[in-house]
C-alpha cells in the first residue's frame, strides 16, 4: 500500500475520530503487502508525528465508561507501546482527531 493511500485511509478515519484499532484493520483490509504489525507501527509512528506537529490530539476511551479522558502524547506513545490498545478484547481504545 502505497503512503499516500495509508494517509487517505487514516485521514477519513480521524475525520470520525476513530481508534487506532478501527484504523489498522481497515488498513489491512485494504493493503496488499504490510502484516498487520507493520501498519500498527505505521499508524503509531504517523500520529505521533502529527500529534508533535499540533495537528492531531488523542483520547482514551473505555469500554462502558460516560467520559472521554484526554490523552498527551507521551501518554499515546506508552499505550502504543504496551499493545493493549490493539487487542480486540481490549476495553480501552485509544482514539485520533484533528486538533483545533
């Protein structure tokens, strides 16, 4: 999958706020070529970047919770890190939007 057709894909996912986890499995159901772990860690490393760049924010949202929590960057980079936030049987999902 071509870089340009990953930001499409991830663009449109943000426009809903999405999680990660919906955003990696339309990538891989879209790409051809990269496992699953590679679009995670395209995904990780892309909204990173635009988090540091101020364009995208993050929150975390769990399972049954009323509330959203806010999530920094350094909070996001840790939950990618710990795969939690990958796992379908997970009750924490780890969401992107556009910042203002």
């Amino acid at each position: 999958m071509l870089e340009q057709e990953k930001i499409a894909v991830f663009d449109e996912f943000v426009e809903e706020e999405a999680s990660v986890l919906e955003i990696a499995r339309a990538l891989s159901r879209q790409s051809d070529g990269d496992t699953l772990e590679q679009l995670q860690d395209w995904i990780a490393a892309h909204s990173l970047a635009q988090a540091k760049a101020g364009t995208l924010g993050f929150y975390v949202d769990e399972f049954g919770a009323r509330e959203v929590v806010a999530c920094t960057v350094e909070e996001a980079q840790a939950r990618f890190a710990e795969g939690e936030i990958w796992s379908l049987q997970s009750n924490i999902m780890l969401h992107v939007f556009q910042a203002d």
